[in-house]
C-alpha cells in the first residue's frame, strides 16, 4: 500500500460503432466501434491521512461523504450521495473479489475536465481513473484489459447505469482502438497506428463545439434498448451497418483519408439519428447542416447524443471560418490533442 497515487484516465472521440455495443443488440450480432483519445481527462488521487474514516471527495461537485470501514465488509453498498457512487462501488468492489485491506484513514478525491453529459464518455473515464489509482496504490497489477472489463461490471451491472462497452476500453488502452465485441460478451482492442501526417492532419480538421446543451445519455440508451428489445429489425439493420462503416473509417485513417472518414462520419450521423428521436434536436440540426453548408466533410454529436459537443471534421482551411460562424450559437471550443497513451497513475 502506497501513501499517495495520483492517476488521469483520458476521454475519447467515438467515430463510429456507437450504439451497436449495447445488450441485446450485441448479444444477437456483435458489434464494433472506433474511437481515439483526447487530451481530455478524469483524475483521481488515494492517499493515506490522519483521519478517522475512509473519505471520498468528488472536486467537481463538491460532495464528500465519510465512511466507515467496516461499511465496506458487507454485501450491499454503503448509502452515499449519488455523485460519488462510482468511488464507492469501485472501493467496494475490490474489496469484496480482491480483498484489499482497508485502513482508516485513507482518502479518494475525484475530478474531471469534462462535464456529465459532455458526451465524452465522462464516468466510465472517471471510474477508470479510480481503478487506475486503487490499482497502483494497492499494488494489484491489472492490465488494461482486466480495467476495462472492471469498470464494465461496476458501471453496468452492479450500478445498473444504461451505456455499452466501449468508453472503458477506450480510455484505459488509449490511441486509436478498434474495438469488436462479441455475440459471446469477448471483446477485443487493435491499436490502430497512424502516422505522423495523419495525426496532425486530424488534429488540425477536428472541431468540437459545445452544443450549449447536456443531456442524460441514459435516457437515449434506454429508448435505444426498448426498441432493440421490440424486435425492431430496421433498427437491427441500421446498427449492422454502422458497426460496417465503423470498419470502414478505420481503413479511412490507416490509409490516411481524413475527407473519407468525414464523409463517413456523416452516413453514421445521418444512421445514428434513425436509432432514437433523442439523438438530435432543431438546434443541434441547424449546427451541423450550417457547418456542412460552410464546407465541413461530416460530423456528428459525440457520445450517445442529444446534446454536449458537436464533432466536426472540416478542411482545416476553413477552421476560422467555421468558427466565426459556429460562435454565433456556442463560444465554447474544446481543444483537441490527441493522446496515444491511455489511462496512467504514478506515485507522489
């Protein structure tokens, strides 16, 4: 046990696959996503104090609570307030299958560059960045994959939030992933390697603008899901083909064609509305038909939709005009860096 581990887990730009990672859909047909990493982040750092009481802090939102250790030797989750939850199931977890010694006087503090419903795929990044970090301050010697499937379990099934696979797997391996799911639950991770040049030029035609809206991704997904449960066959044959185009955007950036993967971006967007009336708004609508009209190769909203960012992909030079006409609905730009390192945690 360390005295003090930080951690930052990063969040993720989705292409393409979205929705088709989510039960029953993937359990009938599989299904794929690709995405990359932003030099966006959810942190965490455990830490031993002199206090009495294990304590978690989430920065953002200002919520601690103060538990005692014994809490966490029983079956069920400690009562806590519902923005730290994560934390608390993650300590809860690995105390319960990895039997971690607790001690008293050990704290959790949380924070995230991204809000909730930024569509960046927040809390499962910041239940990432708590594995990480009880990871390494714990010394139980995860890989990736074994943080991945974790905050899987954690986030979906014993907290019961609505949402797929594919953020958790995203954010610990980093980069560009290519990433296939199963109809057998196994799931796997190729590491796409772009050069240089496609980097920058990604870098450079990437724009995300913040819609001035959030959203409650839950609610899309669950409309999603009672349609998949409905036996909606057009909604069945609609995910097949974006988890197709999924496959064909990641030929797009091996081959470097980023006009080709924007031009995909858009046949994905126009199918992904298909899936649920949630996905877009007038708003939203206006954003992007305006920014295709400027010149933009296609875009879409990032995560489950309904509101956060607005993912572009433009000619670079016509970024500042873009801009100039975007800022007249948001003045919220999100800078992109691409990261090709996932999550990470360090001692201090």
């Amino acid at each position: 046990m360390k005295k003090k581990v930080r951690s930052r887990a990063p969040m993720r730009i989705s292409f393409g696959g979205g929705g088709t990672e989510i039960s029953p859909h993937v359990d009938m047909f599989g299904g794929a996503t690709l995405s990359i990493t932003v030099a966006v982040y959810a942190r965490c750092t455990v830490e031993l104090t002199d206090e009495v009481g294990i304590e978690i802090t989430s920065q953002d939102l200002q919520v601690t609570n103060i538990f005692e250790k014994e809490l966490f030797d029983r079956d069920e989750l400690p009562i806590c307030d519902n923005y730290i939850r994560i934390g608390v199931a993650c300590l809860s977890y690995l105390k319960s299958r990895y039997k971690i010694n607790l001690v008293e006087g050990m704290r959790i503090s949380t924070s995230s560059d991204a809000p909730m419903g930024s569509g960046l795929g927040a809390s499962s990044v910041l239940t990432i960045a708590i594995l990480k970090a009880l990871d390494k301050f714990f010394d139980l010697n995860f890989t990736k994959m074994k943080i991945s499937e974790i905050a899987f379990e954690i986030e979906r099934k014993i907290l019961n939030l609505s949402g797929g696979k594919q953020d958790h797997y995203a954010s610990a391996f980093g980069g560009c992933n290519y990433i296939q799911y199963e109809k057998n639950g196994h799931t796997s991770v190729e590491s796409i390697k772009l050069t240089d040049k496609t980097i920058q030029e990604l870098e450079s035609s990437l724009l995300c603008i913040y819609t001035g809206t959030s959203r409650e991704s839950a609610h899309i997904i669950e409309d999603q899901q009672n349609a998949m449960k409905s036996d909606d066959k057009n909604l069945s044959e609609i995910l097949i083909e974006m988890a197709q185009i999924a496959n064909l955007m990641r030929i797009s950036l091996l081959e470097g064609d980023i006009c080709n993967l924007g031009n995909l971006l858009d046949k994905s967007w126009h199918l992904k509305k298909r899936t649920s009336n949630l996905i877009s708004n007038s708003k939203i609508d206006e954003m992007y038909n305006q920014s295709i009209a400027l010149g933009a190769y296609g875009g879409k909203i990032a995560g489950a939709g309904g509101g956060g960012f607005l993912i572009l992909l433009i000619p670079p030079e016509i970024r500042v005009k873009t801009m100039m006409e975007l800022e007249k609905e948001s003045r919220m730009f999100l800078p992109i860096n691409l990261v090709l390192t996932g999550a990470e945690s360090w001692l201090v």
